[in-house]
C-alpha cells in the first residue's frame, strides 16, 4: 500500500505514483492550452477526472465537454486531445494502466 499526496504543480504534467501495472498523474492546463492532438494515442486505457476548471476533450472526433468532477474513460489506442476552456486552469487527475509514462 502507498499514500500519495496529490498536489499539482504550477503548470504541466507529473507522475505522481506508479506501480508495474498502473500510473497516476496530475496535469494543469492553462487557459488556451492543449494537450495531445490527431496523433496522441496510447497502448493502455487512460482515465482522466476533472478536480477543477473546465475544458474539451477530442476523442477519435468527438467532442467531450469536461467540468469540475466528470470522469473521462479513454480506451486503449483512441486518439485524443485535452483543452483548457474558460478563465481558470483545468487540473485533473489521470490514471494509466498499463504504465505510459
């Protein structure tokens, strides 16, 4: 068992705590920022919840709205892109199994 203070940094993306099965990250996205894009796609699922902040989500397409406690389910070798909207940072919580970082 481990305890893991989740604790976001200024800006950006962290690995937060990762076993040989799974990975937990924080990621703050500033007003205007994106991240990912047509190409952005991973072997594992990703699991992305909104701790603060509003924004976007692309995936193979289709357009997400994200808010303060929705939980987003991306499968395995979906493309996607995350974006900022509105005058705050997005900041969520993303979970990776397997490991992708």
């Amino acid at each position: 068992m481990e305890r893991v203070p989740v604790t976001s940094p200024e800006g950006g993306f962290r690995i937060i705590a990762k076993t040989a099965r799974s990975e937990a990250a924080t990621m703050i996205l500033h007003p205007g920022e994106t991240t990912g894009g047509p190409d952005n796609r991973h072997a594992g699922d990703q699991w992305l919840y909104v701790v603060a902040g509003r924004g976007e989500a692309v995936v193979e397409g289709r357009e997400v709205s994200l808010g303060e406690g929705d939980l987003l389910m991306i499968e395995a070798g979906e493309r996607h892109e995350v974006r900022c909207l509105g005058d705050a940072p997005l900041e969520t919580l993303n979970i990776y199994a397997p490991p992708t970082y």
